[in-house]
C-alpha cells in the first residue's frame, strides 16, 4: 500500500518541506494503519521546522500532531476498527500510516472530522487544563492568553461553558472575534496590561493560561489574585530564541516552583499533554462535547494536504483564527 507523506528534512521556513511517496509495510502486531480525513497544523510544527520544539524529533521526519481516520487494516490481535480520532505528535501528515492501537478514541460518522481534529491535541489540552488543573468554577475571572489561537479560543469557550468570565488576549486585529466568542480582549503587548486586567478584575484573576513563557511570565504572574494559578502551556515567545532549547522551559519551572514556595497564596503549573492518565477519557469527553453542541471548535481553514507549506506559512504569519486543517 503507498501513501504520501509531507517531510520535514531540515530546519528552515514552510518552503524546505518536501513531498514524498512511500510503501507503508503492513501493520504489526497492536497496530492499525488508518486512511486519513483530516490532520491538524499546530504551532507545535512551527517550532519543529525551526528545531526549536521542547521534544523536537531529529530530521527529517514527517510532522503531524493529530489525526482523524478510518481503521483500513489491523494487525494480529488487534480489535479497534471504524472511525477514530489520534493524537500521533509525529506522522500525521500523510494520505495513511501505521500507529499504534493504543488511545484511538471513537469517532461518530456524523461528526465533521476538521472539527474533531481541532478538538483532539487543542481540545484535550485546553480540557484538562480548564478542568483538570485550574478547576475553574463558576463566577470565576480567568485570564487566556492567544485567546484567538487554537488552544486559546477552546480554552475560553470552556472556560464560559464553566460560568466564568474571560478576558482573552491576542493582536489587536483579532479582537473581534475575540469578543464574538465571549471574552474582553486586550493587547497582550499593551505596557499596561497588568493594570488593565485589574480594571476588569480588581482583586486579580483566578487562573491565567499562559502559552506564550518568557519574560511575559511575569506579568501573567502579577495578574492573579489569591488563591489564583498560573498555568504556563508553551513558549510561543521564545520561538525565534538561539540556544539549548530546554532553556525556556527549565527557566519558566525554576520561576513557579519558586513564586510558588512564595507566601502569596497563589501557585504555578508546568502544563503538557499526554497520553498517560486520562486522555482516551477527556478526548472522547470533548468529542461528546461537540455531538451535544456544547462546544464548537473554529476550523479557520481547510487545506489539501499539497498546500501544507502555506498552512505553515499562515500560522506563522499568525493570520489565522481557530485551527487549520489539512484535508489529505
Ligand atoms: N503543553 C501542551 O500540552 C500543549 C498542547 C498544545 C499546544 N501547546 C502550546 O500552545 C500554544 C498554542 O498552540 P496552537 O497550536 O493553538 O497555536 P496557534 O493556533 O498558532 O495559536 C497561538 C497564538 O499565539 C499567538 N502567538 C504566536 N506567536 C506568538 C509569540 N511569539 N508570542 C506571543 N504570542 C504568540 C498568536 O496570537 P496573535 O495572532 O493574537 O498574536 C496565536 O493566535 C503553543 O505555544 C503550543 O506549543 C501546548
């Protein structure tokens, strides 16, 4: 069986991906080979094609964090067929590949698959954090950083869907949409950010999500009140930094263990997603979400799997809203 796949061969912009065609070798033994719907383009890939990803797998490789598709063939012993959704990290970029069997969750047919593939890495992340981590409660004030981002706009629709009130950062030319989907926008490069969330929120907020790390930390750290948490999910602005590329994150879980220990009432949380835990649970929780109609996931564009590049390009360019999807 040949599949396309799209390879990153080395570091560089969206132009140095390649195409290529391969046999893909039957699947083993707790394996499945899927025919891909949709796969989703994540910032994640934007800091792999710059070799800056905190797991960056080494060159090339082919990217793709998540996927949805159909079980075509299994390997002995295996049991999982029909319609599933996965989270790969690596590998999804292609017409079809061989995964493991482990944490595919069901996907109902009736369901869009551009819709829950921008509900499987962003939702379950966005998902956990809001109730997993930062148990957001009613009549809270949560703060999302990227709120226009893929994670973001989840992390405020649940956020809402919990009964609190978001403000939602992002450029200003996003700010509209921002506000259609519910929250108080502001400029995250605003020198007086700080004092415009405490307009909105004078005591602080209950919970900031911060994907951006840095020096900005800081900040998202001023903005709570007590009892509030601090949950860093990424290190967006450190994308075009030089050096080991650990450093960011090892610096940003220095900064919350140590604010942390401080005795300020409020705490900090290294975020990251795993399959470990409850995964399988919380994806098919956000995927029963969106077959209820209490989450509608913005699917900012779809893309066949050739124009790959440009996908990179426009999340680069942050001249997205929501979550593109490649179509194969
Ligand atoms: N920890 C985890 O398990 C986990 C899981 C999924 C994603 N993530 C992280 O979550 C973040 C968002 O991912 P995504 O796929 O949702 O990305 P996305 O759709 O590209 O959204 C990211 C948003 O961040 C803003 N942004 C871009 N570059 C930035 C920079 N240099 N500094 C500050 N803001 C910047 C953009 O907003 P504006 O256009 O408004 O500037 C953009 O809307 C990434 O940092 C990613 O690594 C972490």
């Amino acid at each position: 069986m040949k599949t396309t796949q799209v390879v990153m061969p080395h570091a560089g912009g969206p132009e140095v991906l390649e195409f290529q065609q391969r046999d893909l070798p039957e699947p083993g033994p707790g394996q499945v080979r899927l025919k891909v719907e949709a796969t989703g383009v994540a910032f994640a890939e934007v800091q792999m094609l710059r070799g800056r990803y905190y797991a960056q797998p080494k060159f090339p490789f082919v990217p793709g964090y998540d996927l949805v598709g159909e079980v075509e063939a299994a390997g002995p012993g295996v049991a999982v067929g029909g319609r599933v959704a996965a989270m790969t990290r690596t590998g999804a970029w292609a017409e079809r590949l061989v995964v493991p069997a482990a944490h595919l969750v069901p996907v109902p047919d009736d369901l869009d698959a551009g819709e829950v593939v921008a509900l499987i890495t962003n939702g379950v992340t966005a998902y956990q954090m809001i109730h997993r981590v930062a148990k957001v409660a009613a009549g809270q004030t949560v703060l999302v950083h990227g709120a226009a981002g893929g994670v973001g706009t989840l992390l405020v629709r649940l956020a809402l869907r919990a009964g609190a009130r978001v403000i939602g950062t992002a450029s200003p030319g996003k700010h509209d949409q921002v506000r259609e989907l519910g929250a108080i926008p502001l400029d995250y490069r605003d020198p007086l950010l700080v004092e415009r969330v405490r307009q909105h929120a004078p005591g602080g907020v209950a919970a900031v999500f911060d994907h951006a790390g840095g020096p900005g930390l800081k900040r998202s750290w001023a903005m709570l009140g007590r009892g509030g948490i601090l949950i860093v999910y990424g290190s967006a602005a450190t994308v075009d930094d030089k050096g080991w590329r650990l450093a960011p994150y090892a610096s940003a879980l220095g900064r919350l263990l140590w604010w942390s220990l401080l005795p300020n009432g409020r705490r900090g949380r290294l975020y990251g997603i795993s399959h470990r835990g409850h995964f399988d649970e919380d994806l098919a929780t956000v995927i029963d979400l969106l077959r209820k109609g209490e989450i509608q996931p913005r699917v900012a564009a779809r893309l066949p799997l050739a124009k790959a590049p440009e996908a990179l390009r426009m999340l680069d360019d942050r001249a997205v809203v929501g979550k593109i999807v490649l179509e194969p």
